[in-house]
C-alpha cells in the first residue's frame, strides 16, 4: 500500500504541513486585510456621524419655524424663559449686554435649554444640515453614504434620498452617547445618541467591498493552491532524489542475495549519510564476498586433504581382505590404517579449533603469563626435532609478562618453533628473543632457511597454504598451523607478521598488548 512508502509518507507529511502553514496565513492575511477595510468604512461613518451630531446639537433660532412667539427670539424681550440671556433687570458690569441681548452659545448650556421645549416642537422641528456635512453625502461624489436623524421619541426628522426604506432606530441603552457600529444586511452602519436624546446615524452599503473580500479570500486560495502544488511538486522531486541511493542499495542487496557477491553500490555522493551508508555496505559486501570465497576454498582445501587419508584406508582395507595374509601383515594394514586415522583426527580438530575461532566460541582465559619461561619450555619440546636435524636454536628471552592463555601461547610457539626447524637448512639456526617494546610485548623467532619468495608471502597465514608444495605431503603437515596462530593471536588482540628474503630465510614477528 502506498502508505507504507516512506516516499509517500514525507509527500503526505510535507503536504500538511504546507496546508497548515499557508491556511494560517492565508486566514491571517485576510482577516487582517478585512480588518483593516472595516476599520477604514467605520472611520469615515464615524467622521460623518460627528458631524450630524454637531448640526444637530445647534440651538434655535437655527432650525426653528420662524416667526412662532416665543421662539422668535428677535422679537422675544424674555429670552431667559427659554433658557437664553439673563432674569429681567439684570445689569451686568463694565456696561456689557444689557436685558435681552444674546450672549454667546455654549454648548454644554445649550442641550440643558433645550430640554425645556414643548414636545410638539420639539418633535417637528427642521434639522438643517450645513454645507461641510451636506457635502459628505454628496451622491454625485459618494453614491454610498446615507443618513437619518431621529428625535429622542422616535420621529425620523430627515434622511438622506438614498437611505433604505424601513430603516429601524437603533436601541439605546440609558446615557450612552458614544458612536456605535451594526451591520444589518449588507449595510453598515454606525450611530449615536446625543446627550438630549437625539439619535444621528451614518451607514453605506458594503456589499462591493463584501464582494471584493471575497475576490481576495479566492486570490489568496488560488495562490496558496499554487504554492502548495509548487511545493508538493519540489518535495516530490527531492524526497526521490534522497530516497535514489536507498533503492540503489536495495536493488543491490536484492542482487547479492541472488547469489551474484561480486555486485557493489554505485556510490557517487561519498560526503553525505546515504554515501556513508553506502560506503560501509559495500566493504561489509566485500568481506561476505571474501569470507564465502574463503568458506568455498576451505571446503574444497577440507575435502581434498581428507580425500587422501580416506582413500588410503580404503585401500589398506582392500588389499587386506583381498587375500588370506599372515598375522603380520594384518598387523602392518591395522598400524598403517591407524596412522592413517591419526592424521585425520589431527585434521578435523585443526579445522573444529579455527571453526570455534571464526564463530568467536573458544574460551581465552586471561592469566599472567611469562613469555620468556614458556619460550623457553617450547625450546626445550622442539629440541629434539632441532637436534635430529642438525639446527641449533639460540635464545634471547627477556622477561615480559601478558594477561593471556597460556595453553594457547604455548600452541603458537610451538607451531612457529616447529615450522623455523622444518623449513630450515640442515644445520641451520634459529633466533627466538622475547622483549617489551611500546606497551606490547614481541616475540621473534627467525630461521635460516631458504625463505618464502614473494609471492606466497602475503598467502602464509591463509589455510591449508603451503610455500614448499613438493614437501607437503611428505612432512604430514596439513597447512593450517599458521592460520591457527594468527587465529589465537587475533584473539589475545594482537598481530603476527612475517617478513623474508629469498635464501635469507623468514622472520615471524607476535605482538602482543601487556
């Protein structure tokens, strides 16, 4: 299923994330710009309602049936009745306004006098409107602003010709004058209450800037669609650029494990973690590639050293039932077919010991282990070998001490011993020292033979290898010493080297960590 892709999981992924970042700020951007288009309507209806509120707040005789005693206040020798001038026979100082006369407006003063008018005048008066706020309904220039005037009972005194038919007074809560805003249809409106209780409102029409919201809200959804496609589409191209070397990988495992070992990773990016990846896999690849090579060396090497002592005891057991034979010479087969069976019980525990090796399995005791005095044993052991052949081994053994398997060491210097006298001259020398150098401790043991030439040099530790071919039979030796030294030093955590020259003999090198 195509969920399971970890290709399709990062494009599902990314796609979310996309959707969620460009939702925020497409939501942002528009409530953003639609604040600001509501913020720009209700200034210019608040400005406007500003100025009804100062056109109304005006006192008479502005506004007022001209001529009507007392409001007539040209011909009105009373006008503190109405709430204007002073008492009668009030002489103010300094010669100012005597009985009469208008002092100047003032407008806190003003809306407390106009409480005292007559409700049927009060109800029908004429609002006049000057020419600045006549001019900020001007259709010709506007076409969209509206007005409406009600007195404090709810009569509509005067409304602008384009206002909506039916337009309902707005509720007023008790001694609130400030300017309030309500949308009603697509109109917006805002109002305010004077302190006498006069009501002037302000609206338009906002169904074009409702619709050009709405042209915005799909511009910003078209854009973010096409960001979103833009970025599905690049998350595409770079989730199958990063995921190439893993199928490359796959499809190579898939071939190695069709049998073809020989196959390797095209690595082409070796500074990033796939090529890194890929790196290590391809040497993993090469070391299976070597171990099944050596697995299919060694058996063939296995089955071919058992093959000649299995066909000697078939043929021993022949002969011997192929005839009546004398007591003796039954006695001769049976020794020779023990021999036989010794040397190829010798074989098989060579190849079990370096099987538990490879499979990590043989147990390492670590004790205190004196090099020099288990050389020394191991000189003594092979002294008879060495005597028989005429070579004389001389010792240089310093005391060094190692956390190591004495049983195992003893085998390595045992093998080592054995193989400087038999691949030596007759009346040869063998060098064996011991010695502490850098934190390791390095046993040397040299011989004088004719050496190993360069090319089967780097094969000496490789089983079942042997230089001298033509002797290899004849020394019963099965070719696996050396590999099994370097087995038991590899797993003290050492190394073993052997450098020669041609008719200077060989020199086998151990160290081993202190």
């Amino acid at each position: 299923m195509f969920t399971k892709s970890i290709r399709w999981r990062m494009q599902l992924w990314l796609a979310f994330l996309l959707a969620c970042i460009l939702s925020g700020f497409g939501i942002t951007a528009y409530q953003l710009h639609r604040t600001n288009q509501f913020s720009q309507i209700d200034e210019e209806l608040e400005r406007r309602v500003a100025a009804l509120g100062g056109d109304v707040r005006r006192l008479p005789p502005f506004g007022l049936p001209p001529g009507r005693p007392p409001f007539d206040l040209e011909r009105t020798t009373n006008a503190d009745a109405f709430g204007f001038g002073e008492p009668p026979g009030h002489h103010p100082p300094d010669g100012g306004p005597g009985p009469g006369s208008r002092p100047p407006r003032r407008p806190g003063r003003d809306s407390k006098m106009l409480r005292g008018w007559p409700d049927d005048l009060w109800e029908s008066r004429e609002i006049r409107l000057s020419a600045r706020t006549f001019s900020l309904f001007d259709q010709t220039e506007t076409n969209d602003f509206y007005f409406a005037i009600w007195s404090r009972g709810g009569t509509l005194l005067r409304h602008s010709t384009n206002a909506p038919a039916g337009l309902p007074l707005p509720a007023r809560e008790e001694a609130d004058t400030r300017v309030h805003t309500r949308m009603r249809d697509a109109n917006r409106e805002a109002f305010q209450f004077t302190e006498i209780g006069d009501c002037v409102l302000a609206g338009r029409s906002i169904a074009a800037d409702v619709q050009a919201l709405r042209r915005y809200a799909w511009l910003l959804a078209a854009v973010g669609g096409a960001v979103l496609a833009l970025g599905c589409g690049g998350g595409w191209l770079l989730a199958s650029r990063a995921l190439r070397p893993v199928e490359e990988i796959s499809a190579a495992a898939s071939r190695i494990s069709a049998g073809n070992l020989s196959e390797r990773i095209n690595v082409t990016d070796t500074d990033n973690e796939l090529g890194r990846l890929a790196g290590v896999l391809n040497s993993t690849f090469a070391r299976l590639e070597a171990a099944f090579a050596q697995q299919k060396q060694f058996t063939a090497d296995a089955s071919h050293e058992l093959r000649t002592p299995i066909a000697v005891l078939i043929s021993e057991a022949q002969t011997a039932l192929a005839r009546e034979r004398s007591a003796a010479e039954y006695r001769g087969t049976v020794e020779g077919c023990l021999e036989t069976a010794q040397q190829m019980r010798r074989l098989t525990q060579s190849l079990l010991e370096l099987a538990r090796y490879d499979a990590g399995q043989e147990p390492i005791e670590r004790r205190p282990v004196d090099l020099a005095e288990h050389a020394r044993a191991c000189v003594e052991l092979i002294g008879p070998l060495a005597r028989a052949r005429g070579v004389q081994i001389h010792c240089d053994l310093a005391l060094v001490e190692i956390l190591g398997d004495a049983d195992r060491l003893d085998q390595v210097l045992t093998n080592l011993l054995a193989n400087a006298v038999h691949h030596n001259k007759d009346h040869g020398e063998v060098q064996v020292a011991t010695r502490a150098q850098q934190g390791f401790a390095v046993v040397t043991v040299a011989d004088t033979g004719p050496g190993i030439s360069a090319d089967d040099l780097p094969h000496v530790f490789e089983r079942f290898y042997r230089a001298d071919k033509s002797r290899a039979r004849a020394d019963e030796r099965s070719g696996l010493g050396l590999a099994i030294c370097k087995a038991i030093v590899d797993a003290h955590g050492g190394t073993i080297e052997v450098s020669s020259q041609p008719g200077a003999g060989a020199t086998f090198v151990v160290q081993l960590p202190r």
